[in-house]
C-alpha cells in the first residue's frame, strides 16, 4: 500500500511572538489562536472575520484542552460589536475628538515618537511592559530576560515593527504592529503609569496612525476590536483617537463537554451573578460571558 506525507501545517507568521510573550498557540482555519487566560481562546489578528463550521472549532477546542473559543465569524452570528479602523490617508488632529486633542496637546514637548529598533526595545521597553503586566493584574509576568528573548524573535518577524514614544527622553509607551495585505495591525500596547501625566498613549497613537497612513503599501490601520467582555474605556479611547467603529459579528463556541452550560438560562444568569460579586477572583468566571455569546452562535453543522 502506498503511503503519502501528511501535510504539514505552516505556523501563522505570528506564532513565535506570541510564544515568546508565554502564549500557547495553535495554526488553524487560516488564522492563529492564542490562549487568553486559563480557560479561553482568541483568534488573531482579532479583527479579521474567519470562515470555521462548529466541528472545526470544537476540535481545536479539544486539541487545546479549553473551555470556549472567541473570534469574528464571516457570517452574521453570535453578537454584534465593533472593529476600530482608520482609511483616511489624511489622518491627523483634525480625525480625532476635541478631548483627545487636548490629551496629545498636554504633552507638549515632552513626548517624542519614534520607530524604534528591536534591540533598542529589548534593552529599553521592560519596565514599560513590566508596569503595564503589574496594572493589568496578569499573574504571568515575563522576566527581563525573557523579554529580550521576545524582541529578538520579532527582529526575524516580516513586516512586525515597533513605535515607541519617549517622554523626557526615556521610553514611556510602545505599540507593535504588523503589516499584512495592506493593512496594519496594532497588536500590543505597553505605558508606564509613572508618565501619565504627559499623556504618551495618545501622542503614540495619534503619531503612529497617522505615519503607517502616510505610507504608500498601506491601505487601513486597525487597533483591533471589543473583546468579550467589552471595556468600555480602551473602546472610547479608540474612538476619541477618530478611529472608526465597523460592526463585526464575533461568536463563540464552548468545548463539546461543556455545552451543557447553555442549556439553562437560569444557570448563565446565576454564574453572572456570581461573577459580578467576586469580581476576577476565580479565573473560570472570566468565561462567563462568552457563555451568552455562546448561545447566540449559529455556526454551520450545528
């Protein structure tokens, strides 16, 4: 009998950051997924819509050992939310809402933004991205030598750049971003809290956009979309910045072993209630409401 190789599956250009930032990941249905969590997937980049059937995502749910998946569907199913893009090749103060002005004004001329080499970010950007790890509670935080790990595995990464803004001289916000088809993708953002006042998120941002529109090989810039849960103050920033909402349907989809959990509303109403009581406490109420999006997902072959 004759035998025949089984076709390997290239890794999503994106893949080795992410593991070098502590994600797991998983090349599947065009796109890559990271862990999010202890419970959850997400696609990336998270503001392109996928084409997947329900049998597709629940196998990768069972080769990746997770409770539910996130993602932008192709079709309209599951809930509504917004993607935040810019088109506009004139992009400037004049996009942006007169609250946010006044945020890049108090900068002043204390805020300088750059591009800025890998290497200059491995030696520059830990306590950047140390602060920002602490503010957002993450539990896993990266080592200084595993963040120069990172940076060298983005150097051989095509198209993946970093802008940074520098308040006083010292590296205060950064921002990594990729280029694919034309559009540009902002993936991670980083601030130091100590250098709020000078506002070096909204001087990165209203910079960064409006150099990757000023380029020739690129159409649109995406800060990505609302997550499940939503919050409501990256949205707004988004926003202010003259980003402009585009709906995009996002589903969700619960491991085969787990689906149970839609079968009651009452249930999803309890866990909500406990998940409102106890805050971030428990990781598994941090799914709690994909439970929702879940039941609303209509994906084909169910």
């Amino acid at each position: 009998m004759m035998s025949f190789p089984v076709p390997t599956v290239l890794d999503h250009p994106l893949a080795p950051l992410y593991r070098a930032l502590g994600h797991r990941t998983w090349t599947r249905l065009g796109c890559l997924w990271i862990d999010v969590g202890r419970f959850s997937l997400v696609s990336v980049p998270c503001s392109d819509p996928i084409t997947a059937s329900l049998q597709e995502v629940e196998e990768l749910l069972r080769t990746a050992g997770r409770l539910a998946a996130q993602f932008p569907s192709i079709i309209p199913t599951g809930v509504v939310t917004q993607a935040y893009w810019v088109h506009d090749h004139g992009y400037g103060p004049a996009s942006q809402q007169r609250q946010f002005r006044q945020h890049v004004a108090r900068g002043g001329n204390r805020c300088q933004v750059t591009a800025i080499e890998w290497r200059d970010l491995a030696e520059q950007g830990y306590p950047v991205l140390r602060d920002s790890l602490i503010r957002q509670g993450r539990q896993q935080q990266l080592t200084e030598a595993s963040w120069r790990q990172c940076c060298a595995v983005a150097h051989d990464i095509p198209d993946l750049e970093a802008t940074g803004c520098l308040v006083d001289g010292v590296l205060a916000a950064f921002l990594i971003s990729w280029t694919w088809q034309r559009r540009c993708y902002g993936l991670l953002s980083f601030r130091w809290s100590a250098y709020d006042q000078a506002r070096p998120s909204h001087v990165l941002v209203q910079e960064f956009t409006r150099r990757m529109m000023a380029r020739a090989d690129i159409d649109a810039v995406t800060l990505g979309r609302d997550m499940v849960p939503r919050q409501t103050s990256i949205a707004d920033f988004k926003r202010h910045a003259g980003y402009r909402e585009e709906p995009l349907s996002v589903a969700a989809v619960l491991h085969p072993g787990w689906r149970w959990l839609l079968a009651s509303q009452r249930l999803r109403g309890s866990l909500h209630r406990l998940h409102r009581r106890s805050g971030q406490r428990w990781d598994v109420l941090e799914n709690v409401e994909l439970l929702d999006v879940a039941a609303r997902s209509r994906l084909p072959g169910a």
